[in-house]
C-alpha cells in the first residue's frame, strides 16, 4: 500500500509543481478591493507537415494517322494516362504548376492560339517538330475548393507558374493532358518534358 500511495505522489507532484511553477502570491493593499493580474498565456505548436500524393509521370499517345483531337477528352488521335491528386493530411494545399520544360530535343511550348485548329493540322514538318500546346485537364474539377483557373482545363506556359487550385483534407481526383499539335511528324518519336508541381500550404 506504501507503495503504491509513493508511485501516486512521485507522478502527483511534478504534475503539481509544473501547474504552479508560474503563479506569483499578490497582496492587495488594505483598501484594495479588486487588483488587475496580467498572465502570459504561451501556446506550442507543432510544425505542420505536407502529406499528398502527386503524379510524377504522365503518358501521352499521339496518332497522326487520326482525326486530330484538340479536345479536353482522352480519345482517338490523342490518348493521355491519369494522374492522381490526393491530400493525405488534414492542412489544406495549394497546387500549382511551375513550369513544364522540353527534354532531349521536343517541341517548344507555345500558347494554343498560336495557330488555329485548321493551322495546326497543316504545320510543316519543321513546324510540328518544333511547338505544341500543352494543357492540363482536371477531371475532377470539384475537388479544388477554391478552384483558381477557368473551366475544367488550362494550357500551359514554360516558365509562367499557374496555380491551379486548394485541395482540402482528404480530397482526392484525377488529372490528364490535352493538347494542340501538328501532324506531319517525321517518324515514329518519344517527346519528353518535365512537369514540375508544387505543393504548398493554402495561402491566398
């Protein structure tokens, strides 16, 4: 029994003093019937943590052989895979795109107005070789609270961030690619381009 009252009291006690260790005793004056007692009020918080998951590779098949499709949907001359998007954690997050970037020789990235649609199916072969429009197209576009493009797709730029939207806890959806491009490719090809997201905590 001694024991046990000994255990109760070691864990007792520091609870106890760390309650009191910063309460001063005050003492009024004798006429005093009220006294004023300022207290720091001091709070400790944890530093946030980033926890999603983000596409970090995309496919793309380009048949020009097929009517083309400039089209916000995957289908026929141009078929893209899916990305997800999904916030693990309970901190809303901010997505945007940095900058998408040509690897190894491909395409410049232009706006899609740059041509029309009845200019870009008769580029040249230098021309088709040398720029494409590329945007991203967001299947899932209720899941961005706040949503901060236009539409349900938005080209583009090289180096000219676009933020796309806020995903909040737990939201997840999908993302895919569109675009604008020639027709009088040269030979069968792999094009590449780095796509580079960035993840941050909401802040407008």
């Amino acid at each position: 029994m001694h024991k046990k009252w000994f255990l109760f009291l070691l864990f007792l006690f520091p609870c106890m003093t760390y309650a009191v260790a910063h309460a001063d005793t005050i003492e009024g004056k004798p006429d005093e019937t009220d006294i004023d007692v300022p207290a720091t009020v001091e709070m400790q918080v944890a530093s946030p943590q980033i926890k999603a998951l983000v596409p970090t590779y995309l496919s793309v098949q380009i048949d020009p052989n097929q009517k083309p499709n400039y089209s916000a949907t995957s289908e026929g001359g141009f078929i893209s895979s899916y990305g997800q998007f999904r916030n693990d954690g309970t901190i809303p997050l901010d997505v945007t795109v940095q900058s998408i970037t040509p690897k190894n020789g491909a395409p410049a990235i232009v706006p899609p107005d740059t041509h029309t649609d009845e200019e870009w199916q008769t580029l040249t072969m230098t021309e088709t070789t040398s720029e494409i429009a590329i945007g991203l197209v967001l299947n899932s576009p209720g899941i961005w609270n706040p949503k901060y493009v236009e539409g349900d797709s938005v080209f583009l730029s090289g180096d000219t961030p676009i933020k796309i939207g806020t995903l909040q806890k737990y939201a997840r959806g999908n993302v895919s690619l569109m675009a604008k491009y020639g027709l009088a490719w040269p030979s069968a090809r792999t094009i590449e381009y780095e796509l580079v997201f960035k993840v941050s905590i909401h802040d407008e």
